[in-house]
C-alpha cells in the first residue's frame, strides 16, 4: 500500500507537536518512577562514591597542623603516596591488603569444598536424613558471622594476649598454639563456616536442575563414576561454582566482626579492621584510601567472574523440565557419612551455641569450673567487681536501647527496601529494552561491588555536612537505615524485578484499558499482586539487616548503638560474657525471623538467596 | 456514533525493526476486520497502537471524526478515552478478583450504582454463557471458561469497539471451535466494530467481513475473505491462505492465452500479459479423472491422502507436482495414472518478478 503524501507542517506546529510527545513520555509511569529512582539511587550511591574519592585527594583539617603548607580543602596526592609507599604503605595498605586477601581466598576454598559437598550429599543421594540436614546447612548463615570467633575464643582462646585463657586450656591445662588461638587459620575457619551456605544453596540449586539422564547416559556408556562427577557434573554446576566464588570472596574480603575478634588482638589487621583503626584515629582520608582498595578489588572480582559466567551461562537451563533425578547409591558409606554430616552440623551450629551460652554463666572468665556460674551477666546488678561494673544485659536499659534500634533499623530498611523494591522492579521490567530501565538496573546493581565496611565509610564522607536538600546526617539513626537501603539496593531490585515479572504486562494493561489511572492501577493491581514477593522479601531483609555489622560499624555512636555493634563495644573492653549474651539474643531474633520466613510459600531464605 | 476508525500511514519502529510500516486502513462502522499474517508481522503492534498501548511513530488514527493519534499534533488519547474493549491472549484476568470483581473494575471507575453494576455482572455472563460464575477466582476455572469471563468483562463496560488479540490461540481444537461461534454471534448482536489478530487463516476466513492480511509491517491485502480466498493480491498472501496449499506452477506465456509450465501448456483467459508468470491454482479448483478427458493432462497419483470429507491427492508429471483436493474418499489408488485439467476462470496469474496479480 502506497503511502498517503501529508502535507508538511509549520516550525511551530511541529514544536508544539514535539514538546507534547515528550510530556507525554515524561508522564509515563515507570519514566517518572525511574528518573525519580535515579535522582533517589544518585544521592545515595554516586555521590558517595564520589565523595570517597574526594576526600582521599583533598587536605583534611587533622593534616592542617600535621604537615607543613596543607591546606583544607585544596587538591593533594598526600594520602595516596603515604598509603601507597614506604613503610607506611606496606604498614598500612599492603600488608592488610595481603591479609584480607589470604582470608577471602582460605575461605572461598574451604566453603566451597564444605558447601558444595553438602550440596551433592543432600540433593544427589540416598543419604538418610537429607531434609534435616538441608535445613541445618542455612543456619550457620543466619547467625551473626561472628558467633563462630566468639565460640572459638570460648574454647581455644590463650593467654599470650593477656587476659583468661580457653576451655581448651582450662581441661588440659597447656595453652594452644598462637596459629590456633588467633590470625588466619582460625578466621578463614569461621568465615568459611559461615559463609558456604552460598556454594551449598546455588550448588544444590543447579544439582537440582540437572537431568540425572544426562549422569546416567555416561554411565551406561560405562563411565566410571568419579569421571561422571568430573566430566559430565561439574561442568554442569560450574556456574552456580562460580557464583559462589564471587558472593563468598566479596563478602569475605570486607568481613569485619571475625577478623576483628580473631585477628586484631595480634594485630593481624585485614583491610576492614585497619579502616577501622585509621577513622579511631581520626584519618579519615587514610581510611577511604583503604576503602577505595577494597572496592577496587571487589570490583575486579566480580567483573572477572561475571566474564567466566557470561560465557557459561548456556549451561543453566539444561533438562529445566521433566527430569528425572536418581539419586547416587551410597552403598556401605550411608551410615558413615551421615553420622559425620551430622557431626559437622553439630560442631557449627549446636557446639559453638552451647559454648557461648555456657559462657555467659561464668563469673570470672576462664574459670569453666560449676562453682564458677552465676547469673550476674544476665540480671546481675551492676558491681564495681564484676564486668567494669556494667550491669547484667537484661537490667541495662541501654541494651534495650540498642535493642529497639535493632529492630527499628531492621522495620524501616526492610519497609523502605520492600517498597524501593516494587518500584524499581516496576520501572525495571516496564522500561525494558530502554535506556533508561538500564541505568537505573545498573545503579541498583552498584553497592554490589561495594563491600559493606566501604559502604559504611562512603556515608560518613558523604552526610558528614549538608548536602543539598539533605541535612547533615552524621551520627543520626536515620544514617543507617540510609546505609542500609543503599546496601540492600542489589536484592531489592532483584527481588523486585522477579516479582513484576510474574505480573505480566497485560494484566496492567487490561486495567488502563479499563479506565484506571496509575494510581487506581498500583493500589488494586500492581500492589496486591505483589504482595507475597513484598512479604518475603521484607522478612529477609530484616534478618540480614538485624546481624548486619560490617556495614554499620563505622557509623554507630553511643545513641545509634545497635545489638550487632554492641556485641563488639563488649568485645573491646573485655566483656566476652556479655558480648555472648547480646550474640545469643541476637540469634533468638534472626531464627525466630527465619521460622516465620518458612511459614509463608515461596519465601524461604533458599528462595531469597537463589533470587540474587 | 460513528465508529469508523482510519488509520492514516501509521508507522511504528522498534528500534531497527520496522513494526509497521505506513499502514493506511479506513474500517466501517460494523465490520469484523481480521489482522491476519505470520508472527512478526506487525498485526499485535497495529492492534496495540489503535488501543493506545503502543506510541507510533508517525501516521494519525481516527475514531469517527475523533482525531486519537496523531504524530504529527502531539496527540494520543490514553486507551480510557478511546472507549474501546481489548481481550488479551493469555486473558488476562486480575488472579486475585473474583470474576464479578474482574467485571466490575472498569465500572467502579467509572461510578456505576452497585446496582446498575449488578445488572451489568448478570447480563455479561449471560451474554457469554457463564451464568453463576460470580464467585470465581480465574485460577479456579479452565481456559476456555477463563476466556468467557475475558469477554464478559469487555462487554460489560460496553465499549463502542472490540479489540482482540489471538483470544482462541491458547484453546485447545475443539473449544476453539465453540468459541469462533460464540465470538461472531457477540459481534452479530453487538455490532460493535471489531479488529480481531490472529495467525489462523481458518479463524480469521470464518468469522471476518474483511480480512487484511500482513507480512513485514505492511498491509499486502485488504478485502472481504471470499475476494481474499479467491483472487490473493500476490503470490504471498495465495500462499499463505488456503489448506492445503495453492498449487504455484512457474511458467512463461507464450500465445495470448496459453503458460507453457515446461512439459504442458495450460490454457488461461486472457490477460494483458507477457513474460514469465506464475499460476496459481486451489487444489480443490482441479479437475481430476481416472479416464482420459479431452484436454487434460496426464499425471501420476504419486500419494493419495483421504481424511473423511475429502481426500488430498498429490500428483506428478515429471518435475511439476500438483496438490489436489477432492470430495469424500478417493478411489483412486497410489501411482495410478489420472487425467488433470484446469479451468480457466478459477487461474490466477501472477507476475513471476514482482509476485503481484495480474487482473485483466
């Protein structure tokens, strides 16, 4: 059909007609949410960032009086040269540098030999107990990560450091070794410990997406079993492998509470605790020279894995539907392995919980003997002779304090990023293909590489003063519950993303057809059809928010203190007892929390993790 | 109210791809107009631009004397103010609505009385027969059920147009039968003008006044579905129409009234035409008989295939290869000789080069 000739307008008639095509653009919804969401994501992510970077080139008050012709505010490579070179340098950057390193990879190493290990236990053979075991694998991880360095110090701690010595010591009466009592074999037990829940849950995930034909195929040619797990196996889970290994390695490099307990008290400083030192000491810039390493690295981690996966990726989906999965006969080794899984369980989660908890009844620590357990810790009043004088935690109206902080910032952030998260997932999903869906994807995806402690730094740089609309925020509550959003930007997103996917378009669609207008949609389409992603989504959010450390731990003062932070405060002036008590309670919320997760469909920490 | 709707040179691009490429139609008020064409076609996008989901990208559209898009003004009604019904492909419906619920949404924006709403749930669902349906969640009903409520719902609100997108393509056979039916009757007794998309030549020859048939983003034909079935405007829309499929014989005119196909000559009626051409021929318009007749051809029945009501009988004569169809059950056996001959005025001719009807 031929084309009609249109007769050819005016300058300003196509002006007009211009301008009302892009109102009409503008007022689209998910292009107004989504610029809103940039504007939102830019002062909470770029900004920052940008800020971090700055204060590590400009003179700071403290080097005012400190080195000669500094100048506050003007442009410097003094910290960078200092952080980077001599003895400073190695002191400071490279020898933590190379800690953190070591930690991160042990851990990843170990966790996913642990992780994936039980992953093919449970999902690939006839072991007995398999469903019990699956849901012990998830608890280490919702636990504070720092349960395992205090059980540790409970059982193995010594006495080179001062101080009173371990259960280890008390029973047979000869110090452990210093390698065993602190620094990285210890840490990267702990951390690993914690952590391989990642390898367990995307591993069994992908051993569960495989049609075991595929394994049966080779055995019937008469493969040999170890080579099917080599040859046919592993190249399929490979991906979930390497998932893994990104989520573990950032995590581990930026983890704060373990090396902080296990490696600070023979200064076996990682990147995370010398952050720490340097802010106390009030180098700031010196600090943000460490915290822009530290993203660096993440950086170069993820993207290097996300190369190797990109080119995987294919391998996902195979025998998505209809398989068939046999389980691998374990033969005479059934009893043996579970009886050693079980162990293994116990040893992580049941031994180091009754460590702590016996613990918290000692009066005077290291003592392990009956007529050494009290109550003093828990409801004692306070006694200029026991703990500093600190009263028992449940009497100290400043722990029900920190307590309420906890969970207020655990509420808001959870609210804040359920509700961030449906609108993102909105602007995401209906935007897609376009550029702008893009960006704010990616600004989302962005304190994915950024590692908890550095996010934390990042925050103080940025509210230190005002800044625009936004009144300095330093050291106020509603700072960390910032921080936290922004932290959990990447799993809103995602999970938000997930949800409005399983809404579908034209269910939206149908609506505007129908006469309603955005808002009418949101409240009666949108909103109730996302509902359970929200509720999941929210639960998790808290837990992982309720045992956050590493994120808020540069950020808390005495008024913001929270449970997480608390448990150190105890740690550092020596109250092991008390800092048990606030882990155990602290565990008390986060399983409690867990329970309630199982009990609504679809929103298990399994789901949640696998969604990321 | 005037429902004519006209589009003028719409044009839609995503991206590269060209979704529509200037597509001019002028639909009458009461007409069952078919999109109808292979996926990728542009039939999904036309249809969403004309409900005002989709911005184009040049061309205006005209509901009666209302303008409702134009690129070059600025204009686009939202889908609201365009008083048009859509049915989706997969439904739709909201899952967590009840089915009057699911009915009633349009209403309470537009602040029916509970009553007049009442009224409107009950005559819907009687309209699709679905009669006591109120209190359903769609989860709770099958396909072709969940489809009747996604009419019921359109028809409640009583939009002065139908849009439909592939409402029957998730439908198993037989119900997509009842449905085809029970959507032209809807039609007969609303006389609503109605677009209806689809890729299923059967559907869209069954239950259209018009049929525009698609292929890359532009309107190849635009005619009654007999016009369509009988005279296709190019080689396209002959080969995409029709079960089997037209027989397509190359050839080249040689006397005012004869194709030389190679081996045989055919005879055709008279075209001013010259050249190399193609013929094109519906099985059924085959002349076939198991004894010499004078004129025809001779083939052999290289594969007979009976189906009840008719039998499709594939024939060959060397390289040219016919598909024939006749009634009832074939006698005729494998590899047996037959006798083939055409009539003239059921040939339609094609120009070999540009694929397009040769009209005389």
């Amino acid at each position: 059909m031929t084309a009609l000739e249109v007769p050819r307008n005016s300058l300003s008639q196509r002006l007009t007609a211009g301008s009302r095509r892009f109102f009409r653009w503008l007022t689209r919804p998910q292009v107004v949410l989504s610029l809103l969401l940039i504007v939102i994501m830019f002062y909470m992510v770029i900004i920052p960032l940008y800020k971090l970077v700055q204060t590590t080139v400009t003179w700071q008050l403290v080097d005012v009086s400190r080195v000669e012709g500094a100048e506050e505010g003007e442009l410097t490579l003094y910290h960078w040269t200092r952080m980077m070179t001599g003895i400073f340098g190695k002191i400071y950057t490279f020898t933590p540098l190379q800690h953190s390193l070591t930690v991160a990879t042990g851990t990843v190493f170990l966790a996913m030999f642990i992780g994936g290990a039980l992953a093919w236990l449970v999902v690939r053979t006839d072991m007995p107990g398999r469903k019990l075991i699956n849901q012990l694998a998830v608890l280490p991880y919702i636990m504070p990560s720092w349960t395992l360095a205090q059980a540790w110090l409970v059982l193995f701690k010594n006495r080179t450091q001062g101080g009173s010595p371990g259960l280890f010591e008390f029973i047979l009466g000869q110090s452990p070794p210093d390698w065993l009592s602190y620094g990285p074999v210890p840490i990267i037990i702990c951390v690993a410990l914690h952590y391989y829940t990642f390898f367990f849950l995307f591993v069994s995930a992908a051993l569960m997406s495989i049609d075991s034909n595929l394994e049966e195929a080779g055995e019937l040619m008469g493969a040999k079993r170890w080579r099917i797990l080599r040859k046919i196996t592993l190249p399929l889970v490979l991906p979930a492998l390497l998932s893994g290994f990104i989520m573990t390695f950032s995590k581990a490099l930026g983890t704060f509470g373990t090396p902080n307990i296990l490696g600070s008290p023979v200064r076996y400083y990682v990147l995370s605790t010398m952050m720490r030192g340097s802010l106390a000491a009030g180098d700031k810039a010196d600090a943000f020279v460490l915290g822009i390493v530290l993203i660096l690295f993440s950086i170069v981690t993820i993207s290097l894995n996300q190369k190797l996966i990109g080119t995987r990726r294919s391998y996902e989906t195979i025998g998505g539907r209809g398989f068939v999965a046999t389980p691998s006969k374990l033969r005479d080794w059934k009893k043996a392995i579970f009886v050693i899984v079980v162990i293994f369980q116990l040893a992580i989660v049941v031994i180091p919980i009754a460590l702590l908890t016996y613990n918290t009844f000692l009066l005077r620590s290291g003592d392990f003997s009956f007529d050494n357990l009290t109550l003093q810790n828990w409801i004692g009043e306070a006694n200029p002779d026991y703990n500093d004088g600190q009263p028992g935690v449940l009497l100290n109206p400043r722990i029900w304090k920190t307590a309420w902080n906890s969970i207020r910032l655990a509420l808001l952030t959870a609210l804040f990023s359920g509700l961030l998260g449906v609108l993102l997932g909105y602007s995401i999903v209906k935007g897609r293909g376009t550029r702008l869906s893009k960006l704010v994807e990616q600004m989302a995806y962005l304190p994915y590489v950024i590692p908890g402690i550095a996010l934390g730094a990042v925050y103080i740089a940025m509210f230190s003063k005002p800044l625009g609309p936004i009144p300095s925020l330093y050291g106020t509550f509603a700072l960390l519950v910032l921080v936290s959003i922004a932290d959990k930007l990447p799993y809103s997103s995602r999970s938000g993303v997930s949800a409005m996917m399983q809404v579908g378009h034209e269910l939206e669609e149908a609506a505007q057809i129908a006469g309603a207008n955005v808002w009418q949609r949101f409240r009666r389409i949108i909103f109730p059809l996302t509902t359970a992603g929200f509720v999941s989504g929210f639960l998790l959010t808290f837990i992982t928010v309720m045992r956050e450390l590493s994120l808020i731990i540069l950020l808390v003062n005495r008024d913001t203190q929270v449970l997480a932070s608390q448990t150190m405060w105890y740690v550092e002036n020596n109250l092991d007892q008390m800092a048990n008590i606030v882990i155990l309670i602290l565990i008390f919320i986060t399983v409690t929390g867990n329970l309630i997760i199982g009990r609504f469909r679809g929103g298990s920490l399994q789901k949640g993790l696998g969604s990321r | 109210m005037d429902t004519t709707i006209r589009i003028i040179n719409l044009t839609k691009k995503f991206g590269k791809v060209v979704a529509l490429d200037h597509v001019s139609l002028v639909i009458e008020p009461g007409t069952f107009l078919t999109l109808l064409g292979p996926s990728g076609c542009g039939k999904t996008t036309l249809l969403r631009c004309v409900a005002g989901l989709e911005d184009p990208d040049g061309g205006e559209i005209f509901i009666g004397d209302k303008l409702i898009f134009s690129f070059d003004k600025g204009i686009s009604l939202p889908p609201s103010q365009r008083e048009l019904g859509l049915v989706f492909q997969n439904y739709a419906l909201w899952p967590h609505m009840k089915v009057d619920k699911n009915i009633t949404f349009a209403l309470e924006i537009q602040k029916m009385s509970k009553d007049e709403m009442k009224k409107r749930v009950k005559e819907s669902l009687k309209e699709v027969q679905m009669e006591g349906y109120e209190d359903r969640y769609p989860r709770e009903m099958s396909g072709g059920q969940q489809q009747r409520i996604a009419l019921a719902r359109m028809l409640a609100y009583r939009p002065k147009i139908f849009l439909m997108d592939e409402p029957l393509s998730n439908l198993d056979a037989r119900l997509r039968m009842d449905m085809r039916s029970e959507i032209k009757r809807l039609h007969h007794i609303a006389g609503a003008t109605t677009i209806y998309v689809t890729h299923d030549q059967v559907e869209a020859l069954t239950m259209s006044t018009n049929i525009a048939v698609m292929k890359e983003g532009v309107v190849q034909q635009f005619d009654p579905p007999d016009q369509v079935y009988h005279y296709p405007a190019n080689l396209f829309v002959a080969d995409f129409i029709g079960n089997p499929k037209v027989n397509l014989l190359e050839g080249e005119i040689d006397a005012q009234d004869l194709v030389d196909l190679g081996h045989i000559n055919i005879k055709v009626n008279t075209y001013n035409a010259s050249g190399k051409v193609v013929v094109g021929v519906r099985p059924e318009d085959i002349i076939v008989s198991t004894t010499p007749i004078p004129g025809a051809h001779e083939f052999a029945a290289y594969s007979v295939l009976p189906s009840g009501a008719d039998s499709t009988i594939i024939a060959r004569q060397k390289d040219i290869e016919l598909t024939i169809r006749v009634m009832g059950i074939s006698k005729i056996k494998m590899d047996e000789k037959i006798w083939v001959a055409f009539d003239p005025s059921t040939l339609n001719l094609y120009h070999k080069d540009s694929g397009n009807l040769i009209t005389s």
